[in-house]
C-alpha cells in the first residue's frame, strides 16, 4: 500500500488525540501470526534477515519476483500466484520492515538496502536472472534495481510505481515525519483503518472483513508499525529519469484507470523515457489490480511474461 495510508492514519488519530480519545493497541505475538499466516519453510536467511519468502511453480520455470508495496505483504499477490506457478517459478517476499520479515535489524530502510537484499535472494535461490512484478513503493525498487542491476532483470511490470516528485516531496530532500505520527506503534483502532485502505480500491466493497484483517495483522507484527516510520524517515527521492533511461529489460506499466493513490496519468512519465515499454489499464480499477479484479488483471500480465 502507498504512503496515503500512514497519512489517513495520521489524521485520524488527530481527530482521536484532540477528542480526547486513546486507544492503545499492542503488537499481536509472532508465533500467533505466523501459524496463522506463514509455514516455517517459508523464512529464509538472506542478507541478515529472516526474510518471509513464499516459493512456489516449477523450480525450472521461468522465475519471477513480485515486491509488494508500502504497509502491504507477500499475500496480495496469492491469487495471481495460483494462476501464475503451473508454468513460472513465482516468489514474493516480505520486504524488511513489512509483514512477517519483520524490522531490519541494521535499521536501514534506503532503497539501496532492498536492492542489496533482492540482490541476495537471487543468490540465495541461485537464479543468474528473473523478471520482476512490483506495486507502487515496490514499483520504485523494481526500476531502480532493473536500472542499476539490467544483466539480473529479464522482463519488468511496474504497477502504479513511486518515483517522481509530487506535491510536498521534492528529490534529494530529507522527509519529515509529523509529531503526531510518532504514535503509531501504539495504535490501530478499527475505525480508522478501513477508511485509510478503501481508497485504494476502485470497488471499495471489495475490501472484505478478511481483507482488512490480513492488513490489520501484518501492520500489528512485531515492531512494524515503527519500521514504518523508520521508514518514511529515511525515504529520499532522487530523480528517476537518468535511472529510467538505462533499463534494458522490456517494460509493463500497469494501471487501474480509478486508481486514486498514484493516477494513471503518471503512466506518461514513464513512458517518456523507458526505451521499450506499454501500457495496460483497467476501467474501474484502483491501486491493486491483483487483489480488486486478479481473474481479469492477470491475462495481460501472464501474456507479457510469456513473450
């Protein structure tokens, strides 16, 4: 998920704070999510880490990585997954500071450290190249990784990547993380949560109880809601266009024509500069096309990786 989450979240608990209301939600406990929620198979030593990795399909097919976005996990991916592992190796991971990987203990959360531990996992998984699938923050570590590291990277599909200044976040600048979002790894009340994630659907109907429950857990893991801010902290933009220019691999801009988080729009930023990419959209469909419609969202993205 993108940044607007913490945002949303950050307003809310104003509203809260000057009401005069506190509700104080502890962390759940790691054993507890990770039998609801892991397979101890599923973790990994990798780059320091004990990096949550879901490895499934055929160890010869074709491999490919998906990174999720901001304050989200490897299970937004699952029902791509199952259509996608008859005929490609299809790993997600949790990126530090997210889900079940859990806080960095080296507390740095630079894109250079994401691309430094996807880096390890391939070595790890001894994959010489993947494609890359990525979402929104996860976009932006994709085409850096995809720029900086092209003999690694078969095919790339950006999905509503992060990168170019906005409104209120310029290159180079040091972000400031508000006073009062300092509270947040102390609490998550429920009613402030479905309002912070139904933006990102284009059908916020499609935001079930179990939905909002498996984001619910993932942010009450063990020390992620302070990964988070760590997070936003240490989250400076450098210019994307030098980056954009070098990548090799064939590219996919994915976009819900609803997406309300990064708009669709943004899509000719990219193409400006890429050398060999397309773009798909999807009426009606909002910032996580694998979750709000995956039947649909999949067929154009298994095609390209077929190609």
């Amino acid at each position: 998920m993108p940044r607007a989450l913490t945002l949303a979240a950050i307003i809310a608990l104003v509203v809260l704070l000057l009401g005069g209301g506190w509700l104080y939600t502890p962390d759940r406990p790691r054993a507890e999510l990770e039998a609801q929620y892991a397979r101890p198979a599923d973790f990994q030593p990798v780059a320091g880490l004990r990096l949550h990795v879901r490895d499934t399909g055929p160890r010869a097919a074709p491999p490919v990585i998906f990174l999720h976005g901001f304050a989200s996990s490897l299970h937004t991916w699952e029902d791509w997954a199952r259509t996608l592992e008859s005929e490609f190796r299809v790993i997600r991971f949790d990126l530090p500071g997210f889900g079940l990987t859990g806080p960095d203990p080296t507390g740095d959360y630079s894109d250079a450290r994401s691309l430094a531990v996807i880096l390890a996992l391939m070595d790890h998984l001894a994959l010489p190249r993947a494609s890359i699938v990525a979402s929104s923050m996860g976009g932006r570590i994709a085409w850096t990784f995809a720029a900086t590291h092209p003999a690694r990277v078969d095919r790339l599909v950006l999905m509503a990547p992060d990168g170019f200044a906005s409104p209120g976040r310029g290159y180079g600048t040091t972000p400031s993380v508000p006073l009062i979002a300092r509270v947040l790894p102390y609490t998550l009340p429920d009613m402030m949560l479905r309002p912070s994630l139904a933006p990102a659907y284009g059908n916020p109907a499609v935001l079930t109880d179990a939905v909002l429950a498996r984001y619910r857990d993932m942010l009450l893991a063990p020390g992620i809601r302070q990964a988070i801010l760590d997070r936003m902290a240490q989250g400076v933009l450098v210019d994307p266009v030098p980056l954009l220019r070098r990548i090799e691999a064939p590219t996919l801009l994915f976009w819900g024509q609803a997406d309300a988080m990064v708009p669709v729009a943004n899509a000719a930023d990219y193409t400006a500069v890429l050398r060999d990419s397309r773009v798909v959209t999807f009426p009606g469909i909002g910032h996580v096309p694998m979750e709000e419609a995956p039947a649909e969202t999949v067929i154009p993205l298994r095609d390209f990786l077929r190609r």
